[in-house]
C-alpha cells in the first residue's frame, strides 16, 4: 500500500457503518444567529439574533486540521421546512420511529473571536448560503458561532458514508452500469448547479463525494432501486467571477487539473470537470486512473494515458484524440523547467474492461483532456447523459 493509499485510509477510518448507542455527550450551546427558512433557503439572521442549540454527539466521524465532524442527534428544533435526514447510518430504524434526529456536526477547529461577521466571510459558508436547495447537493440545516467557546458550527444532512469508502465496499466487484448511470447523472447534475450559481467547487474527489444506500434510506426501506449521492466539503469553493491568482495547493493530487499542476493561478470550472472524468475512471476500474505518488509523477502517470498536448487530429465521430493540443501548457511547463515526453496515447477503451459501455468510455475521454476548453461542460454533460440514457436507468441504479 502506498503512503497515499495510506494516508486515504486513515482519513476514513473513522467512518464505519453504526448503530446508535445511548449518548453520554450532551452539548447544549447558545448560537449566533438565529436561522429560519424561507422558500427552502437558509435565512441567517445578524449578529444580534441568537437562539438555544442542543445536541448529544453520538461518535466522530472524522478529524482533520481544519476540525472534526460528529455524527450527532439533534434536539433542537430545526426550521419546519427543513428536509428530513436521508439515512440513519444503517441503522435499521428511521429517526421518526427511535425518536432521533441524525445530522451531521462540523466544529471548526479555529476560535472565531472577532463574532459572527468574521464568520460571514468564510468561503465555505458564503457558499452554501448562495446554492439555492438541490437534492444532489448536500443540505446545510444550520450554522451558528458559540457564544460560550467562539467555535463555529456547521450542521448538515447525514449521510451514510462516502464514495470512497463506497468502492472500497465493492471489493473488486464492478458496478451496475445503471448504478454507474446514476451516480455519473447525479454528479453531473450536482457540478451543474455549482457551477450555474457562479461557483466552482474546486476539491471534487470521492472522499468528498457523500452517498446513502436503500436500507439507510428512512423513506425508501425495502427498496433496491436507489443510491443517493450529494457533493459535500465546499472548504475551497470559489465564485468563478472572483479574481485570480487562486492558490495552486488546491483539490488531491489524484484529481488534480493539468492546469493547477502546471501551477496555472487563473483556473477555473474546468478543474472541477477534470475531477469528474477521473472520479468517473475510478468507479468503473474501482481503483485511481492516475494514482501519482508526487507532483511529477502525477503529470507522468497523465502523459502515459494521454499522450503528449500535441495536436494529432480527431477520430472519426469527431472527438479530438489523446488529450488533445494545449498550447498554454507548453508554455507552463517551459516555465517549471519540464518538458513534456513525446509520448503516444494509449487507446481509452483498452483502459477499461470490455464490457463497459462505449458511451461510458467516451464520456471519461472528453473530460480527461489538457485544454480546459476541450473538456465538457458540466452543461454538456447532462444532456449528452440524459440523450444517451433516455430516462432507462435514472432512478434504477440496482446494486447488483
């Protein structure tokens, strides 16, 4: 196992199926501000409005330097039309029937002493607050600064665990190509409205990636027809209308943009695209398509499947082959000192089993390219995905 393989383990390690035991930990705060909301929307209140948090943390679901996520029940009440918790960690009874109220719990590790406009300021928070509800995205219930320890709280929907975790389950047995169907619209559908609110999200990975599965589903108990998938962790979204130079220490190297390798300072939409393609190449192989071990290894690893950025035409339904040309790239690499190997690429489909769909195939490939213009937009995607689907395997995802 390699450091990063590691490393991604750990990370996880703290997220295992769970039952609910009797609670110990009660934490019992007073919030600022106070929430509601209207038409589906948060509504925060100024720093003037406060209102009483309650909650008992059940376990911890994960730690990390920015803080920790809890897996808790909620005792306060939430806005009457906040929506209810898709799953219940496997366990076998809803929240309605235990009496439980599941959500999920992030406490920044950070003690934000200068109030609760210091906290407005936050990307993750300005974020969420600006994507109008969308079930692919993943629900901020509430969000409030501890009068008492000056921590933030950011409470959401809790969700059965991640895709990683998800292919790590599988244990080698491909997936249901309407499974794959499913997960792929769902994601797309999610970028989608990111990106149409003006926003990217900039760390798309499958840690980052929360599902839940027919028995954790309250409301669809019985069923074997459903897996539900919704983006999380908007720590590094930005508005795509903000103003570059952005950082290049930005999303896992596994799923890094060759542009942010490059150390490109004015990416954008396009790197969350890239992500896509390789999330996409992972659930179908269940394991990385480029698993670089360091930053050139990384760029070597795309090469071989790609090819060099050099314009060798399009094959015969019109798709540009290998990565295609980047003119841009050149240039980057020039000024890290790094040449580009001359290198041919390898055939895509030779990637994946033979039984994987064509479409599936050509879909990767038409996000994998170097250009950030030759990548789909998370727009084409969805229609390219509804066209070739037709409606057959959306909401039909078996998990066989």
């Amino acid at each position: 196992m390699s450091p990063d393989e590691l490393q991604r383990d750990q990370s996880v390690a703290a997220l295992p199926r769970t039952s609910l035991h009797p609670t110990t930990e009660l934490v019992s705060s007073v919030g600022i501000p106070h929430v509601s909301f209207h038409a589906g929307n948060l509504v925060l209140g100024d720093s003037t409005t406060s209102s009483h948090r309650s909650f008992s943390i059940i376990k911890t679901l994960g730690e990390g330097s920015f803080g920790s996520v809890f897996l808790c029940d909620w005792h306060s009440k939430l806005p009457h039309d906040a929506p209810p918790p898709s799953t219940t960690h496997a366990h076998p009874a809803s929240p309605q029937r235990t009496g439980t109220h599941l959500v999920a719990i992030k406490k920044l590790k950070r003690k934000l002493d200068q109030g609760w406009d210091a906290c407005k300021s936050l990307k993750e928070l300005k974020a969420l607050c600006a994507l109008s509800p969308h079930p692919c995205i993943i629900p901020l219930y509430d969000v409030f600064l501890s009068t008492e320890s000056s921590e933030l709280y950011f409470v959401f929907e809790a969700m059965e665990g991640n895709l990683y975790q998800f292919m790590k389950a599988r244990k080698g047995r491909a997936l249901d190509i309407c499974v794959l169907s499913s997960v792929f619209e769902q994601l797309v559908a999610g970028l989608n409205h990111i990106h149409s609110s003006g926003y990217f999200h900039r760390d798309m990975k499958p840690e980052n990636i929360l599902f839940a599965t027919p028995e954790s589903l309250p409301d669809r108990s019985g069923q074997t027809d459903v897996v539900v998938c919704k983006i999380a962790d908007f720590d590094c979204t930005r508005e795509i209308t903000s103003a570059p130079p952005y950082t290049e220490h930005v999303s896992a190297r596994w799923y890094r943009a060759p542009e942010v390798l490059l150390k490109q300072r004015d990416y954008s939409a396009p790197v969350d695209m890239w992500a896509l393609g390789t999330i996409m190449a992972e659930l179908v192989n269940l394991k990385p398509i480029f698993p670089g071990s360091g930053e050139i290894d990384q760029i070597n690893r795309i090469i071989n499947v790609l090819g060099d950025p050099a314009d060798r035409g399009v094959d015969a339904r019109g798709r540009v082959l290998g990565g295609g040309p980047w003119v841009l790239g050149l240039e980057l690499a020039e000024g890290l000192a790094f040449r580009f190997p001359k290198i041919e690429p390898r055939d895509m489909y030779t990637m994946f089993d033979k039984k994987t769909p064509s479409w599936v195939v050509e879909r990767i490939s038409d996000l994998l390219k170097f250009d950030p213009g030759l990548r789909l937009t998370s727009r084409q995607c969805l229609a390219r995905e509804r066209e070739v689907l037709g409606g057959v395997c959306v909401g039909k995802a078996a998990l066989r």
